[in-house]
C-alpha cells in the first residue's frame, strides 16, 4: 500500500532496469492528486510485468515511460485509478532502437476514473485480448502521435465518454473488437492518418441517453478502411445519430461493406474529400431476434416512435460496492 509519506504513491519503481520481471502482486494506492502511478517503469529494457492488481491510484495503476522498451505487460487488472490503469507514455526512440514494439496482453480495467488502456507518444504498441469495463474516461485512448498501434480481440464496455478515441495517431490498426453500450461515440478518429478499423461490432452507441455515432472520422483523418463492421443499436436503446460519420476536414477514406442498422439520420454520411461509401448494408430500423425486423409506429416523416426509455443508464454502484471490498485488507508490510 501507497502511505502518506509516499509522496508519489509508487509501490513498485523500476528505473533502468532489464529483462527484470515483476509478478503476483497487489498494490492499493490512496487516490490523491500528485500521485505518479502505483508501479511504475521508468528507462526500462524488455521487462515484464505479469498478474498485477494495481487499485486507487490518483495517478496510473501502471506505467510505462522514458523510452522503455520492449515492455510485456500480462494478464494485469486494474481498477479506480485517476489517470488510467495501464498508461504508456514517452516511449519511442532510446537505447532500445527506433520504435521498439511494447505488448500489453490480456489487462483487464474496472471502473477507472479515467481511461481504461492509454498509449500516449509510445510506438508499435499491441492491445490484445484487453477488456475494460466502466471507464470514466475512454476505454481505450490512443493519443499524442502513438504511431502504429494495434488493438485487436479487446472489449470496451459501458464506457462514460466513449469506447476507443484516437488523437493524432497514425496507422492504427482496429480489428476483431466488441465496443458496446458507450456513452460517446463507439470508435473515435482525430487527426488520423492510414489505418484500418475492421471486423468490430460496434453496438448500442450513446446507450439511452444522448445518440451518439457508431464510428466518427474528424480532424483531417484521411486514408482510412473502414470495412466488415457491424455497427448497430439494440431497441432497448435509442438509435445512433449516424453509423459511420465523417466531417468536412477529412479525405480519402473508404466505408465499405458494413453492416448498420436503427440510426436516425444516415446509416453512413460522407463529407470528406475524395472519400467513397459504396456496398453497406444498411436497415433503419432495429432487429429484436433472428426471426425478423422490430418495427415501431412511424410519424409522419417515417421515423420510428419510440417509447420513452428510462433515464438511468447502467448503474455502477454493485461494480463499485464490488471495489470498495479491496480496500480495506491491503495493508501495509510491517
């Protein structure tokens, strides 16, 4: 446990270390600002951290900075940090070389107060099989020009702001993936360059209280495959705004081969430069079962009316009734 002396509220420092690894731990932080993170990696070559339970932080739960390298972060769970629970930050050129890859495999997130996973300005960056489950902030957050990074066969889940956001973060690759029931937008692009968002289900965007879009191309992103994704609303919800939207600043993007339904507006809306949608299978309305469409009553302008739908959202309290249990018998070695 991080105690008050512990300015920084680390548990775990490793400065400078290599082919060192860390396992089968639990590190409760106090949740105050000014906290760095609970472990932390700093200039560190071909480590590993595998199996950790970083909980409270008013930083990271894990962090990985100063040009470390070669990073294997395994099979982690963390929850209720401030910042992020995983956080790779400032790691791209060193001693290890030009843009060394880092792995983070299996994490799971719970509850954050911030982001899920974060990958700021740090290159060649996996995600794989990661989960998060009511993030605060994104699930995902890929930013500060975190070049190639790939996130496949993760799942972001009932997130506060939205399932996968990327600033200005070239070639990403987003693939195989489950982004549902997110209070922002599903998947988010800024200021992209080349990429691929492929083969992701992208389901109940904006969840029941402010409709959101599936997918959203901004900020001059250009040269991105958005193909194969199913991207839809269940009617326990309300529908999307649009399935796949892009604005004006952007170019050269195709949309094809989706497969959308129950939006509001357009299923795709194109307002980019030299970008083409062609061959999206689009229906308006909502399916409810294998059997067929769910079709509501119609207004005048044949949109669906839908009954009034709950304000609540998906609660958090039996998700942080669930946390609040790991609090009290971490304590501090004597």
């Amino acid at each position: 446990m991080a105690t008050p002396e512990n300015l920084m509220g680390v548990c775990v420092e490793m400065i400078e270390c290599d082919r060192a690894l860390l396992a089968d731990l639990a590190c409760q932080g106090r949740g105050e600002a000014g906290e760095r993170a609970l472990v932390l990696l700093d200039h560190c070559g071909d480590c590993e951290v595998r199996q950790v339970y970083a909980h409270g932080s008013g930083g990271s739960g894990i962090l990985v900075m100063n040009q470390s390298f070669m990073t294997k972060l395994i099979n982690n769970s963390t929850a209720r940090n401030a910042v992020a629970g995983t956080h790779l930050q400032g790691n791209d050129q060193g001693r290890g070389g030009d843009w060394p890859p880092q792995l983070i495999l299996g994490g799971t997130s719970i509850g954050e107060l911030g982001d899920g996973f974060r990958v700021a300005h740090s290159f060649c960056v996996n995600l794989v099989g990661c989960q998060t489950y009511q993030a605060r902030g994104y699930g995902f957050h890929i930013c500060e020009h975190a070049n190639s990074a790939c996130l496949s066969g993760c799942r972001a889940y009932q997130g506060l702001s939205g399932g996968v956001k990327v600033d200005d973060s070239h070639e990403i690759n987003i693939s195989s993936s489950i982004i549902c029931w997110n209070l922002g937008p599903g998947i988010q692009l800024n200021d992209v360059t080349w990429g691929t968002v492929s083969a992701n289900n992208v389901i109940d965007n904006g969840g029941r209280t402010k409709p959101q879009h599936g997918i959203r191309l901004s900020g001059n992103t250009k040269t991105i495959q958005v193909s194969a994704n199913a991207i839809f609303n269940w009617p326990g919800h309300q529908p999307m705004d649009h399935g796949v939207y892009e604005d004006e600043t952007c170019s050269n993007n195709q949309i094809t081969g989706n497969n959308i339904s129950f939006y509001q507006h357009n299923a795709v809306a194109v307002g980019g430069r030299h970008s083409v949608e062609s061959a999206n299978l689009v229906t308006k309305d909502a399916y409810v079962h294998p059997g067929g469409l769910d079709i509501f009553p119609k207004d005048a302008l044949g949109n669906p009316i839908m009954t009034p739908l709950p304000e609540d959202e998906f609660t958090t309290g039996r998700v942080d009734a669930f946390l609040d249990r790991w609090v009290s018998p971490i304590k501090p070695r004597v």
